[in-house]
C-alpha cells in the first residue's frame, strides 16, 4: 500500500515482516517509548483538548453549528507531537499550524488505493483509474514529508537517543516515528474520535446522563482525571470498545502465507497455499452474528460485566484484544494507547457537557460529525 518513498527510503516497522532483522529493533524501540511516556499521557491530553472545546463553543456560537472534524484533526495533532516531541508543540517548529494538512496530504497518497472521495457526479471507474490503479508520485507530496520530518528530527532527542543505542540511524528512526505519529497515530484518531462521538451521539440523552454521572463521581472520588478513576468507569470502557467493534479505525490487512496454512471459521476449513496473498477485513470478525447479539447494532452495554469475555473477539488491533502487542508479532504497539484515549475523549466531554445533538455522515474512511448544540454541565 505503502511506496518506500513515503518513509524516505527506510524500512518502516508497520511494513516488515516479523522475520525482518529490523522488525525486533524498531517495534521494541516504539514500546519502550510508550511505556517510558505513561506518566505524560493524562496531563498533556487534558491540556491539548481545553482548546478543541473552546473553538467548538465558540464555532457553536458563531455559526449554530461546528464541524467537529477539522477541530478534532488540530487537537489530535498537536496532541501525538507534544506527547512524542517532549512537550513542544507543532507551531513551535517550522509546521506553525499546518502540521494537520501537511500530515493529512500525506496519509491520503498512501491510503489512496482504499479511498473513495464519494463523488456524485464522478463515474467510478474514474477514481478507480484515478486513485486505485498506478501508485501516486511521491514529488506530489515530498514538500509535506519533508516539513514533518524536519519538525520531528529537530524535536525528538531523546527518542533517537535512545534509537542510536540500539543500534539504529537516527534519520532511520526518525522516519519510523514521523510514521508512527503521523500515520499510525494522527490518522488513527482521526478516524476514530468523530465514530466514537457519532455512536455516543445516536445513544441520546439517556446514554449521556449515564456516562456523565459515571465519570463525574470516579473523578470526583480519585480527586482528578487519573487512571485509576478511570479503571472505575466500566461504561466508559464498554462504549469505547463498542466503538472499537464498530468501526475500527484500519479495517483492513494484506500479508503473504510463509506456509501451507489452513483457516477455520464456524462452518468450513480453507487452504491457503505459500505465497499466496491474503486479505483481511476485521469487521467480519467484529461483527460476526454467531459471537455478537445483534452485531449491526450500537450497544453500549455490550463489554460490562460477563459481556468483557468478548473482548478477544474485538480485533480493531491487528490481534486479540485480550493479547498484549510483542516485538515478535503485528499487533499494533499502541493498542493500549489508543483504548486510553478514546476513554479520555469521553471523560474530558462529559466533565463539560451533559449532553448534545450531531449530525452525521460519511467522509473517507470515516465519519463526519456535525455538532448541532452542547449543553453544559450542571453538575
């Protein structure tokens, strides 16, 4: 999917096979970052997001209305530099505040050959011959890869300290995480925060009244926004992996059989030969009616209690969700990260507001929101 250009020419973790000399060294390298930037993750989030809720307030004011995905791309993006960059933020760099639409040109000519724009008026055949039959030319988008390559190089010093430890380049290093922050990260969210409001959106006030008094009294309880108030917040959770299971931000796979391997559903058994190339789509496990009770529909309520057994069958990751990511396999390596954020979306919303009304619809590889009203909190 992905041409070595992109990455400027280096090996990029997320593209390796696992038997790749590289693929220890570099996923290794992303999940002692993780582990060491755990302690930053709350305080950072709750302070990037303040600004997203003014701007909605303030569009909301304004316009009667705020498209919460531009807002949502600002605050995801300043979020992911800050939390990897040691607390610098995009605009103190030379991305000033284009680092959303340069992070977003860039994403798009790789996930080109999955997209469809929606045109109405565009014949598919068209955009397929447009978009899904030759790779797009990495000189359309090299201006924007360099911009952010230059702006991580120059901002995440000890994280390629630490690179040239274990034996790695720095330029190489640095192309992974400008993946991993820009692709990975920043794309992730921005798929996966408007589904999250969306599905939210559709449960109504009944939903929100519950989530809010949820949070509130965990957080009022723990004296702040800690993870362990939020261990305590078992809806909480439930609507994030509900989510999860929805809509999961990447929901395709492509890998090429090292065997003669055989694959198993609840009714037949299927040969794949060596080198033959396979392709997944994760809803059809996330969605499967002979696990999930009604699968096409949104439950809250789906992951609480004896409902967390179903969690290994929620495969949003790349991988059982019950399975913790290693340097021998290709779960994602920010698994647990992106979980933690979701939950945080919602906790951070509903400390402000009791409630709101959406639009919705699609855009790309995911949704558009439109707020419509917040209400505050009044409690």
């Amino acid at each position: 999917m992905s041409s070595p250009n992109f990455n400027g020419g280096y090996k990029v973790c997320a593209f390796l096979d696992t038997t790749d000399s590289k693929h220890a060294t570099l996923k290794g390298l992303i999940l002692s970052t993780l582990a060491r930037l755990h302690d930053k993750i709350i305080p950072i989030f709750t302070s990037t997001i303040s600004g997203m809720f003014t701007n909605l307030e303030k569009e909301l004011s304004e316009k009667g209305t705020s498209n919460f995905n531009p807002l949502n791309d600002n605050m995801s993006f300043e979020y992911i530099f800050r939390l990897f960059c040691n607390g610098k933020t995009p605009t103190d760099t030379s991305l000033g505040t284009n680092g959303p639409k340069a992070a977003d040109k860039w994403v798009f000519f790789q996930l080109a050959p999955i997209t469809s724009l929606g045109l109405k008026f565009v014949p598919n055949f068209i955009e397929d011959l447009v978009l899904h039959t030759f790779p797009l030319p990495y000189f359309l988008v090299k201006r924007e890869h360099q911009k952010l390559y230059k702006a991580f190089y120059n901002s995440l010093g000890p994280i390629l300290d630490e690179a040239e430890k274990l034996g790695l380049k720095r330029d190489e290093a640095c192309h992974n995480f400008v993946f991993l922050a820009g692709f990975n990260s920043y794309g992730g969210l921005k798929v996966f925060y408007p589904s999250l409001i969306k599905w939210i959106g559709t449960g109504g006030p009944a939903l929100h009244s519950r989530l809010a008094k949820e949070i509130r009294a965990a957080v009022k309880e723990a004296g702040g926004v800690t993870l362990a108030a939020i261990e305590k917040m078992t809806l909480v959770k439930s609507v994030v992996y509900e989510t999860l299971r929805m809509d999961p931000p990447v929901a395709f796979q492509c890998a090429k059989a090292r065997k003669n391997i055989i694959v198993s559903n609840h009714d037949s058994s299927f040969l794949i030969k060596k080198d033959e190339l396979i392709f997944g789509y994760q809803p059809l496990a996330t969605k499967d009616p002979k696990v999930f009770k009604n699968p096409e529909e949104f439950n809250p309520d789906r992951f609480i209690g004896d409902g967390e057994k179903l969690l290994e069958y929620v495969y949003w990751s790349n991988g059982e969700e019950i399975i913790d990511p290693t340097v021998n396999d290709k779960q994602c390596p920010g698994k647990d990260l992106i979980v933690l954020l979701g939950r945080l979306m919602v906790v951070e919303f509903f400390l402000r507001y009791d409630t709101f009304e959406l639009e919705f619809g699609k855009f790309l590889l995911g949704s558009k929101v439109t707020f419509k009203s917040v209400t505050k909190a009044t409690s």
